[in-house]
C-alpha cells in the first residue's frame, strides 16, 4: 500500500521530466496527462513507471489513475540519469560560418536536432561541438555552448559561446532582444499587407501538448510575451515567401504567429501545414503540392540572419547563410507555377 507521507528521495532518483498542470486543467488521470505531455511516450511505458513507483505528484508517489488537478506538479523520477545528461562525443561535421577564440556560427542542417533529449540521445548538434571543441561553458539549462536553438527542420544559423564570458555576454544580449535574427518562410495564402507585426502570449497548447498557441481573451496573460516582425517578399499563389524578425525567441514562434494570422507555414506537420490549406481542388494541382511536399520534407523555414555584438571587441557582427537547396527548389516550382497560373488567389 503507498505511504501518503512518502517523499522524493533525491539521492536515488534522477529527474527525467517535470510538469506543473495549468490554471484550467480538469481532473485528467495522470497516464493521459503524461501522454499530452512527452513526446514519444507510449502509454505502457508510463503506465509501467507508475506502477513501478517512479510517477509522483506534489512530492509524492501516484498511481495510473490518479487524477490530475489545477496547479498540481507532475514529475517522472528515475533510478538512472536521463540520456541527454550522458552526453556522447560524435564525429559529426559542422558547417562553420565564423569562428574565433570567443565563440562560432554553425549553419544547422535541416533535421539535425540541437540538443539531446527525450528520443532524441545522439546525432545532435551537441554531440558534434562536445567531439569537435573541449571545455564548451554550460548554460542556465547544463547544455554545452547553446545560447540560442531553432527546431529540429528548421535550417539556418545559430551562435555558439566557447568561453564562460561568451556565454554570458551573448546570453544577455537575446534576453535584452538587441540580437538580429531573420528568417526566410513559405506560408499558405496571400498574406494581404505587405508588412506587419504579430503580438501575443505564447505557450503549450492545453489540448495538445506537443503544439504551442497564442492565448487569447480572458487567458490573454497567460504563455510568455511573443512579437515577431514579418515582410513579404514574393507572393506566390497560393503561398508566400515572407521575412521574419524576432523580438523575442519562443518555442515555434513563427510557426504559432503565422498560423494564428491564418498563413500556417508550408508543410509543418505539427501545425497542420502539411495539408493543402489554399487552392484548387484540381487533381493536378494536388498532385503539384504533393511534390512541393517531397522537395521540401519539412517546415519552410530557415533562419537566414543573425546578428550580435562581439562579447570581446565589441564589434556588431553580421552573418547569412543562404536558403539550403530544398527551399530554393519549392520556390522555383511555386514560382513557375504562379507565373503560368491566372486568376490565383
């Protein structure tokens, strides 16, 4: 029978996720709760965890069927450390923009994960710096040289600090959102105003975890501040080529921004992009869009720019890495066939 007066014993057990239920949250057994929450998780592993005493709420072991309520804290407790923290060198070959004593840029590759974590324990891009670069600083998060990260199939640039004073200064830099960064995206639709800004809170989906939305009305105060600055640059369609600049750096923010303003990018799966959001309903054209799909397996996003001052000289610093070749063939075809097509909407 469980002891109510059982406690975490942090000498033995490792942390593997944390979770404190929102202000709204129904009662929700914590199996299901844990589903909307993990990413790859099956409900049998959790399921197992909670029988073999490792799922504990408010500091103290549940079962399966515990019901989850408001502001509850919810954290899977393990007897080994979780993966991310094993960190594994490996060989990985880098992309190196810039580099100096202080810190560099790297390119990431389209479906290069950042960093290590649940399902995701190597081939990332910490795996590649800790093999390529000896005594990287950590940051607030224990994770060598990251100052900054972009999605798993985002592409594009990303500063990495190699010494403690590095770290510290660049760190400050995108809390203060005096950084530059621009991204290069492909949305469905014609976005009608050639320019425009994008405000409000993001933060996890309540109804699914894996997604994060804009909150809105009387939850307009919860999530964390959002704004994003976004330019078109050529209307293709029945999609757009659009800038983005960040005043902030959420999770997925372009991704949830655009889709809030109706202009989902194109083929983001988890958003629902990797549907046909605009068009017609002509066989051929699905068949178009459905190798715009296979060019671009992916969302259309990369981070083009990124700008920041030099935590030793001072010197503002200015780098671009061009669209990767995946992009520039789903505009090319989008290009052409906006120039045959009449009447597109």
């Amino acid at each position: 029978m469980q002891n109510d007066n059982q406690v975490i014993d942090s000498d033995d057990l490792f942390e593997h996720h944390s979770f404190t239920a929102a202000s709204g949250q129904e009662p929700l057994r914590v199996d299901k709760f844990l589903m909307n929450f993990i990413e790859n998780a099956t409900r049998n592993k959790i399921q197992a965890a909670a029988k073999e005493g490792n799922i504990f709420v408010n500091g103290k072991p549940v079962k399966q069927n515990y019901k989850v309520k408001a502001f509850d804290e919810v954290k899977v407790l393990l007897s080994y450390p979780p993966y991310e923290n094993l960190l594994t060198p490996e060989n990985i070959p880098l992309d190196i923009v810039f580099e100096d004593d202080d810190l560099l840029v790297v390119n990431k590759p389209a479906g290069m994960v950042v960093h290590t974590g649940h399902g995701n324990y190597s081939g990332t891009l910490i795996n590649a710096l800790v093999y390529h670069f000896d005594h990287l600083p950590n940051n607030s998060s224990d994770r060598p040289g990251l100052v900054h990260r972009i999605d798993k199939d985002t592409s594009g640039l990303l500063v990495v600090a190699k010494t403690e004073k590095a770290m510290t200064h660049l760190s400050k830099q995108f809390f203060n959102k005096t950084s530059e960064r621009e991204y290069v995206a492909i949305v469905w639709g014609n976005i009608k105003e050639d320019e425009g800004r994008v405000e409000g809170n993001i933060g996890r989906n309540p109804k699914n975890r894996l997604q994060n939305i804009v909150f809105e009305g009387d939850d307009a105060d919860q999530g964390k501040p959002a704004i994003t600055h976004y330019k078109v640059i050529e209307r293709l369609g029945y999609v757009t080529l659009v800038s983005c600049q960040l005043e902030t750096g959420r999770t997925h923010q372009i991704r949830v921004h655009m889709k809030h303003i109706g202009h989902t990018l194109f083929n983001d799966e988890r958003y629902g992009g990797d549907k046909i959001l605009k068009g017609t309903t002509f066989t051929k054209y699905k068949q178009f869009v459905d190798n715009c799909f296979k060019i671009l397996p992916r969302q259309a996003l990369h981070a083009k720019t990124l700008g920041f001052e030099h935590p030793t000289t001072g010197a503002f610093l200015k780098f671009e890495a061009d669209l990767p070749k995946d992009m520039q063939q789903c505009i090319e075809k989008w290009h052409n066939y906006a120039k045959n097509s009449i009447n597109a909407n």
